[in-house]
C-alpha cells in the first residue's frame, strides 16, 4: 500500500472531507504512539508502511519511550489533531486497525505488549477496540447493524422512513378527526 492508498482508507474510513484532515488525524496517531513506544518498536511497527506514514512513528519523534497512560495519549491525538476528544479517540482506533492490517502480526503484538491493556494499569486497550472487534468492516457492522450497505438500501430505508411519516401523520390527522 502507497501514502495515497493509505490516506484514502483512512479518509474513506472515517469519512473526512479532505486529504489535509485525514493525513493531519495519521499523523497525530501515530506520532502520539511513536512517543509511547521504544525506538526499536517504533522502528518494527514502522518498516511495512509507506514511506510518508512510517516517518510519523520514527523521524517525527525525538523522545520514544515516554510514560503516559491511554487518557493523555488522547489528549495530545486531540490536540494536535485540533479535535475533541472523543473525535481524537476513534480516529486513533482506527488508524491503528489499518495500520494492523498492513504489518507483520508479530509487530502488531510487540505493539500491544508495550502498551498494557488492564483497567488497573493504563487502560490501553481502548486504542483496540476496533481491531478487537474484528477490524474495521466488521466493528462498522456492529454498530450499524449490517455492512456495506448497497445503493438500493438506503433507498428503501428512506422509502421505510417515508411510509412511517405518512401513518403517523395518518394516525394524528384521524385522531384530530380532520
């Protein structure tokens, strides 16, 4: 996968109007994360990605290895993201599941077991909650309610939506005898 490949998962993914928002939502991701983790992780977790991307976890970070738990991670995705939290929060988890897919499983666990993931300790289980839902696709799936919805769905949904207004605009227009 190239940098364009990749920015257009993410924008696609999270559904951002422009290129500048998505590769601003990456690199808050995974600069914050190239903070958290050792240099030699970073490195690994690095090496199968584009180029443009890896440099976010290696050459932007001058100080890897930092200590902080998944709630100031948060805090500084949003603040470099120029984003609220829980906007900050979601973008992180879902960057992190493509960037899953797109390194050997071995790195993706050497990422996890630098980040502890217990209630107790620093909560970072959270940054997975995507990837533990089965990825992208299927956590979309979870919430929603279905997949990839094709054109004609939505279609009926909004016919659905429609039939429904008419019967309760029917059953207030009987219940006012007009």
């Amino acid at each position: 996968m190239n940098f364009d490949e990749f920015t257009g998962q993410v924008q696609h993914r999270l559904e951002l109007p422009g290129t500048g928002e998505t590769v601003r939502a990456i690199r808050a991701t995974l600069m914050t994360l190239g903070q958290r983790i050792p240099e030699g992780a970073a490195e690994d977790l690095a090496a199968s990605l584009p180029m443009e991307i890896r440099w976010y976890l290696t050459g932007a970070v001058h100080d890897h290895g930092q200590r902080f738990d998944w709630t100031e991670f948060v805090s500084r995705v949003s603040e470099i993201e120029q984003t609220d939290p829980s906007t900050a929060a979601y973008h992180a988890r879902v960057v992190i599941d493509l960037v899953r897919t797109q390194v050997p499983l071995s790195d993706f666990q050497q990422l996890r077991d630098q980040l502890p993931e217990s209630r107790d300790d620093e909560n970072w289980r959270k940054l997975f909650e995507v990837v533990d839902a089965g990825g992208w696709g299927d956590a979309e799936e979870a919430q929603t309610g279905g997949g990839p919805q094709s054109k004609s769905e939505p279609e009926s949904e909004q016919d659905h939506e429609v039939e429904s207004a008419k019967a309760i605009e029917s059953k207030s227009t009987s219940a006012d005898g007009t």
